[in-house]
C-alpha cells in the first residue's frame, strides 16, 4: 500500500501498461481517466476500499440477482491494526 500521493501515477501507469487494477482509496484525478483507461481496455477501480468501495460492489452483486430491492443498509466496523502497512500508516499521519 503505498501513500495516497502516488495514486494517480499508478493509475497512469496500469492505464500505459494495461493492467486491469483497483485502488483502495482515491483521488479526483483518477476519475478523470476513465475514458483513457476504456480506450487502453482495461478496467481500473479507484475508491474499492471498505466502505464505501468493496461494500457498494458487493451490494450490487447481490441486488442484481434478486427480482426487487428495497434497501440496502451497511453496518461497518474496522477490525485489525490502524496501519497494516507502512504507506497507510504515513497516508494517516
């Protein structure tokens, strides 16, 4: 994991290289690059962290196989260490 200043570099370069990827956090920029990204044929999802990231795919995943959703409510509790790695532990300082 690397600190939230490097995001958008990553992003370019799986764009350059075409390597599908996702980001656990975001920054504005990356949603700039769809189209880009589209047009190199990959798929790059930036913001699939916990909540609202993985937690939205997988309400999605789930609500597009039954027939009617009403709602969808998400409890969310961290469980582990503040910071597993040492680029989050500098994003968070």
């Amino acid at each position: 994991m690397l600190p939230f200043k490097y995001d958008i570099f990553v992003t370019k370069v799986a764009i350059k290289a075409g390597i599908n990827g996702l980001d656990v956090a975001q920054e504005e920029d990356q949603f700039a690059l769809d189209e880009e990204a589209k047009k190199a044929g990959i798929t790059y999802i930036a913001g699939l962290g916990a909540t609202l990231g993985i937690t939205s795919v997988l309400s999605r995943y789930g609500a597009d196989r039954l027939d009617t959703v009403y709602k969808i409510e998400i409890a969310f509790a961290p469980f582990g260490r503040v910071a597993p790695a040492l680029g989050l532990l500098y994003t968070t300082l």
